[in-house]
C-alpha cells in the first residue's frame, strides 16, 4: 500500500502542467474578432470599418523529446489533425501515441477554419507549452524516392499560450466570467418599467419569470434619458415572447448600462425582477493608492472601476458603443495597467489583436498616429516588463508595419496622413489634420526609436542602427521644422513646406515626457503652452492624459492636483459612476451626453477616463522602472500638496509599497534595485539603509529587493 | 384574368437572375482548403506542407442602383449582416429593405470566420452579381460631429460568382454531384469481398444492407495488387459496425480506386452488396476527336477519362493520393481544358487557389518552377478567353507574386532555388538541381512577357516597360550564358559561374514552343537533343507533354503520333484504364505500381497522362487562337500519317469543326476569323471561300464565323 502511494506520489511528482497552444497572435486575433463583431447599435450589428484578420487554417506544431522511459501522451485538438512520430504519420485518428524511450520527434498537424488550430498534448513528461515550436508553413515533402525535403528554411515560433489547463476548455469556448448583480431600484409604470443599477456596469441583462405572449423592447441607458429615449438609445433588445410558463430570460449579448427601461409594446407579457450577469476579465488589482484628500481617494477609485469596465478581452476603448480595440486607447490602458493590474497577457493580446496580420494595408485602425502608438506601446512593455521574448517573436511584424510607414513618406521623409488615412490625434473642434503634423512627426521618431531597440534584441543590428538613423533624422527635423522661436513652441504643422501659424499642445506635451526638448525648450513649452490659456483647451481625458503627464514630468504635482481635483471632480459632480470619454466643463446638462451627431452618442464609461491610476502611480508615488523589467528603478514620491500617500506599484516580483508624509518615506522593494530620490531640508534619516547626500537637499537611497526602509526627513 | 396574368409576366420579364457573390478568389480559397484537406494516407489526415490561407472574414458588398419604381429587396447571407441604404444603417436584423426610387446606394456587410462572407439579393430589378464591388476595408468612420469619412482610399472589385443561384444552396454547402456505379464483378472470400469495378474511378464507397457487430477494413486499390496488400493499400477505412438492422452505408470519404478489398477483421458483419457514389464535376465535354487509328481513338478516349477524374473542384493532380492543387499540373490541365472542356471557371477557380493571398511567404506549392508556370498560365487564359477582366482583378496578386521573384534574383540576376525552395523539374532520376537552371531562366523570361501584358492590361503602362526589359534581359541571358556551339543546345545549368557539361531536354523543349529559338537552332536542338537517344530520356507524361509539343511545333507530326502509340499505347497493353503519373517502359510487373518508395505510391490517375487531349487538338486538328478570345485564328490541320480525322475544338463562343482526309478538308468557323493553312500539290477547290496561294504549295482560306467550307486538295 504505501509503495503504491509512493508510486503514485512519484508519478504525480513528475506529471508536468499541460497547456493548450496555438501559433502566436492567432487565437487572439480571432478572439478580437468576436469581441468586435459583437457590436449592435440600435439592434443592428455594427461591424468595424478596417480590415480583420484571421489565424492560420493549417499549422504544424512540434517538439523534440528525450525520454528516460516510455509514455503514451494523450493529445486533444481544435480541428482536423494528425500526429507524427519521427516524421511518420501514425495510423487511424487517434488521439493518443506511445512515445518509446529515447530522443524523438513528435508533430501534431491541425486544421481548422473556424477557429485558431490549437493542441493539448498530455503526457507524463511530455506536455503541450508555449516550448513547442509552431510553423504555418513546414514546406516538408517527400520526393519521388522516398527523401525528405530540406527543411532549412522553415520558420518557427515558439509556440503561445495563456491559462487554457484544462483538455476540456479549449481556446475556441473562452468567455469571460460573470457574476449576478441585483438592480438598486425599480421604477413600474403602466406598459414600462425603468430599472437602475446604481452605477455603470456590464453585462447580460437577466428577466426573472418572464412569461405571457407579446413584444418587449429594452432600452440601454448610461444615462436616464437615454433608457427614456426610444428614438435614441444607442442599443436595446427586441424580444419576441411567446411563453406560457415562466422562466429566467437572460439576454444574449453584454451591454453597457446604468439604467433599462423595458417597454410592453404589445400583448401582456410579464416578468417578476430584474437583474444583471457582471462580466469582467478574471485579472487581480495590484495596484493601490490612498491619501489624505477624500475627493482624490473617489477619483481614483472611479477611475480603477472605468478601467476594470474596460478591461475585457482586451482593453477596450469604452463599453456602451463599439467595444473595439483601439491602438491610441490601448495604449493608454497599458500604461494604467501598469501602475494596476500589471496583466502581460492582457497587454500582448491587445497588442497582438491591433497588429493582426501581413500584409499591412491600411493603419492601426486606420489612423496614422495609432500605428506609433503601437510601436511605442512595445516600448514601453519591454521597458516595465522586460519580456524580450515577445519582440523576439513579433519583430517581423513589427518590421512589415513600419515598411508600410516608411513607404508612405512625403518627399520631405516625414509622415502625413494620406488619402484613406485617418489622422485623429484628439476629438478637438476646428483642429487641422493638414500637412505635415509636428505631432506625427514627433510620435514617428519615437516609434522608430523602437524599432532600433527592438532590432537589437531580435539580432538585427544593421536594421538596429538603420532604425536608429532615421530616429534621429525626424527627431532633428521635428526641431528644425516647427520650432518657432518667436512662439518658445513646436508650431502644429508645415502645409507646402512652410510653418503655420497655430500652436496647440500636442507635440509640445510629447515633447517634454520623451524627454526630446532642452531644459531651456521645456521652461518655454510649459509657460508659453502648457500653462497658457490662449492655446485652444483639451477637452478630452484621453489628451489631458498627457497634458498632465507632462506637467508631472517637470514637477508640477500640486497643480496637477488640483487639475485631477476639478476635471474628473467635475464629472462627478455631474453624477459620473465612471469616467467619460470627453468632458467639457462649459458644456450643461443633456449637452454633456450627445456625440457624433447623436443625442447620447457619447460614452460615458471610457478607458481613457481612467489616467489618475497612472499619475497618482507614477508622478506621486513616483516608481519607473529604469531598465527593463524593474532591473532597476526610481523611486521619487511628490505629495504634491496632500498631507499623506500610500500605495502599491506591481512590478514582474512582486509589489513595491510606497508612503509618504510630510515627515516621512516608507517604502519596500520587490524586484530589482531601487533608489529612492527625495528632498529634504535637514538630514534625513534611516536605520535600514544608507542615504547618500547629492546636494542641494537632495537625497539618494538604494532599496534592495524585498528590505523595508523608514526615512525621516522634513 | 387575363390582366392579373399579363401584370404576373410583366413581373417575371422584369425579374432579374440573381447569384450568390464573394469577394472574389475567397470562396475559391476557402473550397481548396477543403478538398486538399481531404486527403488521407491510411486511414490519417495529411495535409499540404505549403501555407494554406483563408478567407477575409469580415466584408462589405454595395451597389448602386437608380428606380424607377419603389421595390422590397430579400436578403441571404452566410454570416452575420447588416444592411444599408445610403449609408444608414437599417434597424433590426431584417432580411428585407423597401428601396425608393431615385439613385440609391445599398451595402451589405457580413462577417464569417468559417466560410466566406456572401450574399444573394433578389429583388424585382436589384440582385446580387457580379456588378456589385467589394472591400474587405472600407475605411467609412464617422467622426464626432457624426461627418462621414473620406473613402477615395478604398480599393473594390467586383464580386465573385459563379453558378449559385438559389438562396438555398449558398457556396459554402458546395458539392460536386455524384451517380450510383455498380461493380463488375464480386470475389467473396471466407473474411473478405474483392470488388472491381472494371476500371479507375473515384467516389464514396456503398456497401449495401451491411448489418452485424464487429470491424471491417476497406483497402482500396488503383491495381487489385494495392487493394489486396493490407500492410501497403494507399488508403483505406476502417469501419467498426454496430448495426442490428441492415442498412446503407455510404463511406464518407471519397477515394480512387478500381478494386476495393473488404476485410473482416472480428465480428460477424455482413453486407449484400457493394456501389459507389462516382463524383464528377458537372462540366461539358465540348472537345471531341477520333481518326482512322483506333489505337490513337483509344488513348484519347482514355486520356479524356483521365482528364475528367482530375477535374473536380479544381485541377488536381491525381486521384489517389494527394488530390492537392499543384500548378504545374493544373498548367497542363488548363491546356487540355482549352481543347476539351473550354470550362473557364475551373481555370481561374484553380489559379486563384494557387495563388492564394498575400504575402507571398514560398514559391506556389513551394517550387520554382510551379510559381512560373502559374503565371504562364495567365498568359494562356487570356489568348484562349480574352477574359480580360480576370487581369485586372487579379493584377495586384501577379505583381506581389513577381516581386517575390524578383527579391530572390542571384547576383546575375538569375533565379535558382534557394533554401526551402524545391526546384522540381521532372521525376527523372539524378537530374541536377544546382546553381542556375537553364530551364528555370526560360520559365522567368516567359513570366516576365506575361506580367508585361498583364501590367498593359491593369494599365500600369511604367511597369509593364519595366517587366518587358527584364523579360528580354533574361532571355538574353539564356542564349549568351547556356548556348553551347559545341553541344548545339543549351546547355542544363550553371554552377559558380560557369556551364556545366549536361545537356536535358527541358530547356531546349521549352524554347522551340516559346519560339525563342532562331530557325537553325532550332533544327540543332531537333537533331542533338529532342531526337537523340544519348540524352537522358524523359519518362513522365508531364514533361513528354513538352517533348512532343516541340517536336509538333516543329512539323514532326507523324514522329509524335507513333510516339503516343508506343508510350500511352503501351500503358494501354499493361492494362490501364487511366493515365499514369510516371511510366518508364524499360520496367517490369509490379515495379510499375511503386513511387515514392512505397510499394503503391505510384498514382495510375494522373492529369498529366491526358496530354493527347492537347496535342491533338492543337497540332493535328491544329487550332491555335492568334489573337485574344480567338478574335483570330489559325488552323493547320496535319493528319500526321492518320488517313483521316474529325474532331471539334471550343473556343469562347461556340466549336470550330474540322474534318481532314487525304484529299479533304471541311471546316466551320465558331469565333472571330480563322484562318485555314494547308498544303497541297495540286491546286485546291473551295466553293466557299477564295482560297489564297501564298507559293510552294502553301495555301490559306479566311475561315468566317459560322461558316462552313469544304476543301479538296491532294
């Protein structure tokens, strides 16, 4: 008996943690498909406007195994397939193959149109993971004497993955949990019924008991007067009931709503209550932040909720309308998430879904200024999560995307939107898109600045200093072309070669957080622009963003601050339950709701909305990493003007704590090495550690992985 | 009445024919990814090892219409749809739309990840064809004041069709129809049945009233040797029954074969009888010949049932093993096509699957000269159809395709494999595949004329320059880098830089039918190469298709036809019953079956053994089209020993007639203006036509559509 369990035990020892697996991009790809097709306006389905790519319908996966004994693997598939040993087909469809000891190779070749081939291969040692190898493209044959090809020039990626451990959950059934949430209140009139929900959510809308014969519409609201509106709620449901026995109705497609109103058009149906199915992505808050200013704690506690809303599949651009993955807001997402959840696969699949697939025929979503967001999306992933592997294998793609921009250049070798090309850069009145944009240009010499880093790490080093020449060429004309001494500022743009007249912030916030201007360029850019009301105002959270950002960057935290205080305090003050995807505080009432034309056209739960959990992260409990992955980081806590801070920055291992009072620091590392950067008026004190002196009152300490230390300073 | 019938009729004049519609090329890549598929190696799936692609998923079909009169139009779709009238989208998921009258634009957008979007639309004078345009990308956002984009970027086509015209049957349940056959003859053993069926075919097995518990194995052979050896059959089922009440039982899987063996493994399973299910593509035979020679009668008989076995869904190669697509096959079978079929959507649908989509990532099947032959064949289609419509559909992929090329050019410019590429040539023992090939420049220069005519089509005049340089560049160099004065041909190859001492037939076939040669040498290579013993023989119907084409071109006419007596006759005299893949008549008994080193690999149904179909047609009944669509043509019948012959040749618009005896000719016109050449030692009579003396015998006679002539010459 113990011998037995002793065997056992040693077997379950050695069982290794299989994985489904797929060529990498593809299952994400096809999941971006589904998510943004399942868009409706108004009950219709409302597809995107680019191009959708689709995964790979033949792949071939692979590994090599050297075995001390025998097993059999037991291998499940999505699609068609066949299994080889040592390059020979096994007979018959099985699904389970006798591996003798020994070094061998085993293939598994699937098919599937529908969705992503994808395998999960078990065995006692051998098991499916992201080390098999995966080609769309084996280019293996026999020839007519039996020889097998050359196979040299064949390409493989490792293969991806995501937490898929289950034989019987494969890929293609994903959907995202979901929990039931009650209504807050119900409103019964004679043929309606208006329910709220308290606050923004999400989901499948549930009708308890629903029974009786006739036609039900339900209207979606984010705001009351959209559920009211049954001429201009952006989405509702038509039901057709014919049910003589109650039952729980739950409707088939997630929307975004505070607020329904269930209209009895016709006959005399009935349903007892109503409820919601929550649906959100299964990832963990690691980041936190508290302080001593109540109106700040809310802000930041809406804006994490506005970007869990927006969390899903991927990161979304907002809940109620397209629920399309969009470069500029992803991105913007990514940088949250990294003072948040810090969730790689919810970052790599985004990115991946935005890149999809060769050729490249248009822009990230069809917009110039979103491709470079792309690229420096990868940047910055590389820089907070040191993950080589992921531009190791998607520098192709990264390559094929920026041939398409280089291609595109004018005569000048700078980038202007072409015909088809969708320059966006801000929803911002009268806002000119014309010529060559300092902004695009600005955004151009930073993404190929990624493309040199990126080179580097996949080997390509003439690419490398290629990438890293063309850098430097637009990021010297960004500086030659539209500074304009006169204005201490980057004009917006050059139209038949020559400056225009208009300032507007965009490139010069970039600017300053790139870190591209002199100290002396960025004391001009900050009076003569940043803080200059004469230059036309954002009005959206997605540019405010960087507005903020860069008036952190130089170290204006109390006004900062207060900015946070009265725009997003200022959505709240309207009865915000998330953050909006613009906000104009000149605008009244109903005003604050329309958009595109349309009456409730606006989102108001948008990811965007969400930038404080990144300011308070970066700019007051101060951490960035330094080198990638947190190798190295700093640590430069601002109170600006609160009288205390604490919270939680997650890095790759594990949480860094930071405090802040006006008397003292407390911190924690958790991966890496870190320094602590602070001022202080007389000599500070910590018994943990050592605080160098580097002059004029400031301060320096090294903070080791997973040491504490406590410093007092005034 | 009578009113209620005229208004009926009066309706029914009106109605328009509509048809399901694609994108085009994606309902044709999606069928190839299901038949290639499809192939099974005992009983295992084995699929291509070149990259399959797939369908866009996700597209937008509109039209523009001007009414008269309002009309309701009905809409099918696989996939999910939305439908617009000038651009607003229509509420619900209806499949109708009332459409005004006055000038209307009405899109269908549809996404499907498992088969390709399409539609069918049929309204009184609105219906979907091939009118419509198509975009995977319409690039139509609306911005926040709810302004339409500019879409002067975007690129349509027109849809895709073929002969999908009712709403039930839509392109994604396509099957090829089938007829019951039942065998000839039964052999019941103790634990087996050997059926034959008299001779090759291809279908779905039928075994009739099988009942009983237990296992059963089909092997099925294209000789009774294959079908008989359990451990060596190519393919076979195994079936394992559980069935109390007798019953039908249709195999699901087709399969070639002449012979099957039913085994019973274990169990008392019984059946009564056995059929199959013959599978055919529903194309018209339009090609006919026969002559004095029953022999020559019975190869082309027999090569016409080997063509039509291998033209299913596509132009495969074979029946047996792979039934993939490969475009050098396909090649061949084009050209028979031209002279039996005439069936150009079997044409285009296969080199559109050929092709596939962008980016080219290998050669077409992964071999150089395959990639080569597909262009060519373009060039073909369109002096045989005229369709010019297909160029400049398909211009865009031929380019991406030479670019390919033209990326992988050596340092002379040359193209040679590199790795992953597979040169093939010919099955020919020991044939060199290194360095530079001669045959291979020869196919690029011929590929390069093709993209000059295709780039003159799409009318990108600078490219069509361009190709045409590079083409005569080429050509050039094939005479000034492989002529060899000594040797009187071109030489096979170069390594390093310079000539090696073989000579083979291909490339100096390939340049009298390109008509690249001059005059002399072309009578040196007659004599040094085509018509000498002492280089390598050839002993594949594919590439004897190229031998006895150059020696047709040539006048050699009664050489060749006792050629096809010996070489097709002579698989006639071993029993065949189709064309085979590979013959060598030097080899003996079963060393006939085997290929590939496998006993059975031989496939003994191979398109490429139908190349009598096009030899005779083109070089004895001697009908060339001259200009596009045969606007113009000649014939220049040769009897080549044959003391008579009649035979039809199709062209785009009806079948030219020839008939020719020694003394004979008659002759009706179908399609543009022919012209009839002929010699004669006396001078000839038409009563319906002047004939022309063009001196030393030579005579000609303007042959007019749909006229018929009778000629009496000596």
């Amino acid at each position: 008996m113990l011998l037995l369990l002793s065997i056992l035990l040693g077997q379950f020892a050695f069982a290794q943690k299989a994985t489904w697996i797929w060529y990498p991009g593809d299952f994400e790809i096809d999941l971006a498909n589904k998510m943004q097709n399942r868009r409706t306006d108004r009950n219709t389905f409302f597809p995107p406007f680019w191009k959708m790519d689709a995964h790979y319908v033949l792949m071939d996966f692979h590994t090599i195994v050297d075995l001390k004994e025998p097993e059999t693997i037991t291998v499940h598939a999505e699609g068609t397939f066949n299994l080889k040993l040592d390059g020979q087909a096994v007979e018959s469809w099985v699904h389970q193959l006798y591996v003798p000891a020994g070094k061998h190779k085993i293939n598994v070749k699937v098919w599937n149109e529908a969705s992503a081939p994808a395998i999960f291969v078990q065995g006692k040692t051998i098991v499916s993971d992201n080390s098999w190898l995966v080609t769309f493209e084996d280019k293996e044959w026999i020839d007519e004497s039996g020889k097998t090809s050359d196979i040299s020039a064949t390409k493989w990626l490792n293969a991806g993955s995501w937490n898929f451990n289950d034989p019987a959950q494969p890929p293609s059934k994903f959907k995202l949990p979901t929990r039931l949430i009650a209504a807050v209140s119900k409103t019964v009139n004679k043929n309606s019924t208006l329910v709220d929900f308290g606050k923004e959510t999400f989901g499948f809308l549930k009708l308890h008991n629903l029974k009786g014969i006739g036609d039900l519409v339900i209207y979606y609201g984010e705001s009351k007067e959209e559920a009211l509106s049954e001429t201009d709620a952006m989405t509702l449901d038509r039901l057709f009931i014919n049910q003589k026995e109650a039952k729980d109705s739950v409707m088939p497609l997630s929307k975004a709503f505070r607020y329904v109103n269930i209209v009895r058009e016709e006959g005399s149906v009935s349903f007892d209550d109503v409820s919601m199915l929550y649906e959100y992505a299964d990832v963990k808050q690691r980041g936190a932040f508290t302080c001593s200013d109540t109106l700040i704690n809310k802000i930041y506690d809406i804006s994490k909720y506005t970007l869990e809303l927006n969390t899903r599949e991927f990161f979304i651009d907002g809940i109620k309308r397209d629920r399309w993955v969009w470069s500029g807001d992803a991105y913007q997402s990514y940088l949250m998430n990294y003072y948040s959840y810090f969730d790689n696969p919810t970052v790599t699949r985004t990115m991946m879904a935005l890149r999809g697939k060769d050729p490249v025929t248009a822009h990230i979503n069809t917009i110039l200024d979103y491709t470079f967001y792309w690229f420096i999306s990868v940047y910055d992933y590389y820089l907070y999560t040191g993950d080589k592997k992921f531009i190791e294998q998607f520098y192709p793609r990264m390559q094929s995307m920026m041939d398409y921009c280089l291609s595109r250049r004018d005569k000048n070798g700078l980038m202007e939107g072409l015909s088809g090309d969708w320059t966006f850069i801000d929803w911002a009145a009268g806002l000119s898109k014309k010529g060559e944009i300092s902004f695009e240009q600005m955004l151009f010499a930073r993404s190929l600045e990624t493309m040199s880093l990126c080179a580097d790490i996949a080997n390509d080093k003439n690419n490398a200093e290629a990438y890293k020449k063309l850098a430097a060429d637009i990021k010297q004309k960004v500086f030659s072309l539209y500074w304009n001494d006169q204005k201490q500022a980057l004009v917006h743009s050059r139209v038949d070669g020559k400056q225009t007249e208009n300032v507007t912030r965009y490139a010069n916030m970039f600017g300053i957080f790139f870190n591209y201007f002199t100290e002396g360029q960025k004391q001009a850019v900050k009076q003569h622009v940043l803080l200059n009301d004469s230059i036309q105002k954002i009005t959206t959270p997605y540019m405010r963003f960087y507005e903020l950002e860069a008036l952190c960057a130089m170290g204006e935290q109390p006004y900062v601050l207060n900015q946070m205080k009265s725009y997003w305090g200022g959505m709240l003050n309207l009865g915000a339950t998330s953050f909006w995807e613009e906000y104009n505080p000149d605008k009244k009432g109903a005003e604050h709701l329309a958009m595109y034309g349309r009456k409730f056209g606006k989102s108001l739960c948008h990811a965007w909305g969400a930038s404080p959990i990144y300011l308070l992260g970066k700019y007051y409990l101060g951490v960035i990493p330094t080198k990638p992955g947190y190798e190295t980081y700093t640590v430069q806590p601002q109170l600006g003007g609160l009288q205390w801070m604490q919270g939680k920055v997650p890095t790759p291992d594990g949480d860094i704590d930071v405090y802040m009072s006006v008397k003292e620091i407390k911190i924690t590392g958790a991966c890496g090495t870190g320094t602590l950067l602070f001022k202080s008026k007389n000599k500070p004190v910590c018994k943990e550690g050592v605080i160098a002196d580097k002059g004029n009152g400031n301060y320096e300490l090294v903070i080791e992985k997973g040491k504490s230390y406590v410093v007092a300073y005034k």
